[in-house]
C-alpha cells in the first residue's frame, strides 16, 4: 500500500463526470468561465457561449457564494448509487510545447561546412557526370560494326599477280571493285585530260593514290549497272545499260551518269605488295 | 489498476479492506481512463516490422532447405528415377579465374586449344569461334593467319559461277570435324557429339562439370551394367556415355614445356572451352570492378546530399510571432 | 584565410566556375579512374592476361622468319 500511497501524486482525480442522461457534466467547473477582456485580443472579441457547457435544463448542481443552493436533475437518478461514471480524458498539461533538439545537427564551423558541403555535392556532380559519360559511350558502341562484320570488311589483292594494262574485278562487300594496272601511255592520257571542263570536274592526282593504280566501286553511278572494261569512247569503261561512258581514270565524259565512278577507301602495303580495301 | 488509481492514501485502503461494501459513493465509479496498458512486450508482438520479418525468416528459411536439399521440408516425396540418373555432383575446382576479379589465365587457354586442336576436333566442333577470336587472346595475328591458311575453305561462286577452294583467312570460322549431324552420328555409334562452343554454359555445373566428366572415367560398380560400346561416367547423367575415356598423361607435347598430365590437359582445355563460351570474361570483371566502385561511391555520396538537402527542413521550427499593436 | 575558404572562393562562389570544374573533373576523373582501375586489375591478374605471355610468341615468331 506503500506504493499506491507513492502513486497517489501521478494519478488524476477525475474532473468531469457523465451524468446518466449521457450528458458530460463538471459540476466543479465553471464552464462560462471566459477570459477577461483582453486589449491584446487584436478585436476579435469576446467568444459565444461554449457549446460543451450543460445547458440549464439538465439541471444540476447550482451553487451561490453561502454554499449549495439546489439540485435537480430532470432524468431518472441513477438505479444503482454505483453507476455513476467519470469521464477521465483530460492531458498532462505542459508549460511549454516539447521541441526537439536539433543543434547536433548544426556544424561547428560554417566556413568549413560551406565548403564541404559544395565539395561534396561537387563530387556528387563530378562521379555522377562520369558514369553518365561511360554509359553513354558504352552504349554508342554497341551501334558501330560488330568484329564479324569488320573482319569481313577488308579484301587483300597481290599487287604482283596483276600485269600492267589489265583490269581485274573484286568483291568487296557485295560490290565489284575494279583494280586496273594502268600503263606510263595511259596515265599520260588521264592527266593530260582538261578535267576542268568536264561534268564532275575531278583531276586524276585526285583519283589514285599511286599513279599506275585506279582503284574504284563498279558501279555506275546512272542506275547501279556494272560498266564494261576497256571499253567505250575514251578508253576506259562503258555502261551497256544507258551508254555511259567513262575515261581510264573512271570519269564519266559521256552519257547519262552524272557522277565520276566512286573510290572506295584502300591503303598499299608496300612490304608485303599487297592492296588493302577497306 | 482500478484500485490503484482508487487508492488515494493508506487510509483509504485500509477503509476498503475492513468492508468493501461501505465504500463511500464518490469512490465506487469506474473510470474510464484512456492511459493505455502498454508493455514494450505487446507492441513487440503486434508491431508490423515483426510480423514482416517473421514471415521473410520463415520463407528465407524453407527456400534456403530447398536450395540445400533439393525438395520442399516436410514433404515427402517419391522419385522415379535414382538419384545417380541425374549424375554426380561435380566438385567445386579452384580454377585460376574463379574469383570475383580473376582472369582467364591466358597461357592455358593457348594449351587448351592444343589439346582442342589434337584431341577434341576429331569428334567436337567449334562452330562459333573464328581465327581471329583468338587474335589477342591466345594467338598472335600471324599464328593465326597460319593456322587459318592450313585449312581449305570453298568460297564462290566466282566468274564461272562455280564454287572454288582456297586457303581459310582470319574471317573463317573453325571447320568441323564432320559435314553435317547425320556424318556425326553415323561416325559416332548414333551418338551426336556436341558443338563445343557453349559446353561450358549449356552444361549444369559449367566448367567444374566438364572438367569432372572428362577426368571422372571409372569401372562401372558392381551391379552397373554398361551396354558395348558406351563408356561408365559416374558424373554423366544415366551414367553411360557415347564418349570414352580420350586423356591420358603425355597425349600432347605442350610447346611451353608444361607437363602434360591427364588434369593438366583437361584443366587447359576446360580453361580454353570456358574462353569460348564467355570470351568477354575478363572485360566483363574488368567492367564489373569499376561498377562496383562507382556505384557505391556513388550511393554514399547521394546519401550524404539527401542529408545535406533535408537538414534545413526536419530541424525547422515554427514560430507564431504576434505583431505588435501599435496602440500601445 | 582557411583552406576551406580558400576552396570557397577559389572554386564554389560562380556557379558557372563550379559546374565547368565539375565537368572537367568529371572528364579527368574518368581518364584517371579507368587507367587506376586498369592498372590495379593488371596487377591483380598479373602474368595471366594475354598482353604478360604475348611476348614470348611474338620473339618465337621473329626468331623462325
């Protein structure tokens, strides 16, 4: 019992009870209690009557200054002197608010923190910007060619096993490529050509890397027939299918064509005599 | 509780134990106090997070006996087939490229293609590696121009229309051994050897199961019965394999002077056989350090600047500053 | 003056100073972490990879022509 006596401070006797007729009632209490007028209550006056007062019909408990002056009730008094029951749902009330404390939270230094703070983010910025690089780059490279498609890409010729003044014909991804030999009488011819006038005004010194070589697509550039070597009106190649004709440094003089036959890319690999296309 | 809160001092408990009946009217009510009864024990118990992570423990549990045993706990169950139907399990090998960051090592795939080369090409094709694939991997450019040129490859049609032979180029892809399945199993017993491009990946236990099946030729046990001409591997499901026993020590003369062990030898050509089924291996641990880097970097990183951002909000205070009348 | 805010008025006061020192320590940061992460995975695997064993093949290739 010691310890209930103990307990006694912390417990709450019940302040407002509900009468039996449901309605709550704190006969202690002065329910139309109001502030006094107050010059700092910026005008908005004096509130309405409570709402959660007993209204006087309930009757009650009605006290003056010389003690109990009557007490009624208009419903039923309780069956049972028991069954009186007692709201209790009033809360601790605290002289102020509780806020957290947050100065943990504030740094030491704040010219150290500006900074590190912008380091940090900074940083953030910096590592985020460098894997956004790489993830687009990686993913660019996976629309180049891929290595089967690169190895396929390149042909090798002997330079050896073509003599001069011949034409010979390779493929190179699904195209023709002509190779021609040209002889010292021939290359005179193509340079001395005035390249100037014609209709894709293109020099030979243009055209061929080495001077007795003439590398080129064989592909008409009218509709894509295959012209016919060592042929035509300017001794070069004529197209069957519209009569163009193009002289032995694959410029078009003649016909419907409007462009000289194209050059692919190819390199000379002296050391080994060979030509590379590609 | 209710006679606690009742309890208003040592006078009055020792009013209601002489009778409880004369209790005085004021203090026979009942309270309806809403101060819960809380134990830390019962919100333990009906908390969500307990009941989360209960549930997570007790699937965590039955998948991680199902991934041990192989079958549901407390449940029974009846197979119809033996358990050596379905193979050996092979062991775990410590190959050189096991670990998170480990490469191939480079020196054995270049054996393991000779024993490919000397051994396995008589039966096994290798149809999705090219001479170039091993340009930088195990070969340089001109061995593997050499070894391309051995071979005769029919290309065409050319002028003619006619299909021609010439000598392989970097671009060609290995010859097999045999024209076409129907050569292969007629040269096998009805058995198709397998293209051995993705053995590695197309096989439970990958390397570490090659390895085992091409080391792990025994005496069938009493009792097994192995039909002519099939061959008694206890890692091989069914335990009958078309394939024979084919490394034996001292079957290859390694060019670098290793000794040419039986595990030598499978060790290199499963090592090789690992190259062709994943050959972005190493790129792919490479890329996989430095993703791990970064992202975690990364992570950290974000996580400090959420902290930065939120900080000025969580510790904001609110305060209600009335103006001041100017009356006064 | 700190070093902190030096670093401020150095790097952190124009925006613009910031960003572009973002980017380009993002690009030099790039170069350096692939070579550092190279560099470190060389090591790690060292006398594995094709580029530790390639020059024993190539002298061998020479010596025969």
């Amino acid at each position: 019992m010691a310890f209930n006596g103990l307990k006694k401070a912390v417990t709450l006797s019940p302040c407002v009870r509900t009468l039996p007729s449901g309605v709550p009632a704190a006969p202690l209490l002065n329910l139309a209690a109001r502030a006094p007028a107050d010059p700092h209550d910026h005008g908005h006056g004096v509130a309405g009557p409570r709402s959660d007062s007993t209204p006087r019909w309930v009757g009650g408990v009605s006290r003056t200054a010389s003690g109990l002056a009557s007490k009624s009730y208009v419903t039923l008094s309780p069956t049972t002197p028991l069954s009186a029951r007692f709201l209790h749902t009033s809360v601790a009330v605290k002289d102020a608010p509780q806020v957290p404390d947050f100065s943990h939270y504030r740094a030491n230094d704040n010219d150290s923190n500006r900074a590190f703070s912008y380091f940090m983010v900074g940083t953030f910025g910096l590592v985020s910007a460098s894997v956004a690089k790489s993830t687009v780059t990686e993913f660019l490279k996976t629309m180049s060619a891929s290595a089967d498609v690169l190895a396929l890409a390149k042909v090798e010729i002997e330079l050896a096993s073509i003599p001069e003044g011949k034409n010979v014909i390779v493929k190179w991804r699904g195209k023709p490529v002509f190779v021609r030999h040209r002889t010292q009488s021939e290359v005179d011819e193509a340079r001395e050509t005035k390249w100037e006038s014609l209709r894709d005004p293109e020099s030979d010194e243009q055209r061929v890397k080495k001077p007795e070589w003439l590398v080129m697509l064989g592909i008409c550039t009218h509709l894509g027939c295959v012209p016919i070597g060592e042929s035509g009106d300017f001794g070069g190649w004529f197209c069957p299918c519209h009569g163009s004709h193009y002289d032995i440094s694959g410029r078009v003089r003649k016909g419907p064509a409007p462009l000289n036959l194209e050059i692919p890319a190819y390199e000379f690999n002296d050391a080994e005599g060979k030509l590379v296309i590609g | 509780m209710l006679a606690r809160q009742l309890s208003k001092g040592p006078a009055l408990s020792a009013l209601r134990r002489k009778n409880p009946l004369s209790i005085p009217r004021a203090f026979a009510v009942r309270n309806a106090s809403t101060a819960s009864s809380s134990s830390a024990f019962e919100s333990f118990l009906n908390s969500r997070l307990t009941l989360a992570s209960v549930s997570l423990f007790t699937a965590g549990s039955v998948a991680w006996y199902t991934h041990l045993y192989g079958s549901l706990p407390f449940l029974g169950q009846v197979h119809a087939s033996h358990a050596s139907e379905e193979g050996l399990h092979p062991p775990d090998y410590p190959w050189p490229h096991a670990g998170l960051i480990d490469t191939f090592d480079h020196a054995s795939i270049r054996r393991g293609y000779q024993v490919y080369r000397e051994v396995c090409a008589a039966c096994h094709s290798l149809d999705r590696i090219a001479w170039r694939n091993f340009v930088g991997v195990s070969h340089t450019v001109d061995e593997a121009r050499a070894m391309a040129e051995e071979v005769e490859y029919q290309d065409g049609p050319d002028d003619q229309g006619e299909m021609f032979m010439r000598p392989g180029k970097i671009a060609d892809y290995l010859p097999g051994p045999y024209p076409n399945e129907e050569a292969a199993r007629a040269g096998n017993a009805g058995a198709l050897p397998p293209d051995l491009s993705l053995i590695v990946k197309a096989r439970h236990g990958g390397a570490n199961y090659v390895y085992a099946l091409i080391t792990g030729y025994v005496d069938p046990p009493a009792g097994v019965e192995v039909r002519e001409g099939m061959n008694y591997n206890p890692f091989f499901p069914g335990g009958a394999i078309g394939m024979a026993r084919v490394l034996f020590d001292g079957l290859v003369e390694y060019e670098d002077g290793t000794p040419a062990t039986t595990s030598q030898m499978a060790k290199d050509v499963v090592t090789f056989l690992h190259w062709a089924a994943e050959p972005e291996h190493d790129d792919r641990k490479k890329n996989g350090i430095k993703a791990v880097i970064l992202f975690s970097t990364l992570t950290l990183l974000s996580l400090y600047v959420k902290r930065f951002k939120w900080t000025p909000i969580k510790n904001r205070k609110i305060l209600y500053d009335p103006p001041v009348d100017k009356k006064h | 003056m700190s070093f902190s805010t030096t670093l401020y008025n150095t790097f952190f006061r124009r925006n613009s100073i910031f960003v572009g020192t973002v980017f380009a320590g993002a690009f030099a940061f790039g170069i350096g972490f692939d070579t550092g992460a190279t560099a470190f995975f060389d090591r790690w695997n060292r006398g594995k990879q094709w580029k530790d064993i390639r020059h024993k093949y190539v002298e061998a290739a020479e010596e025969e022509e």
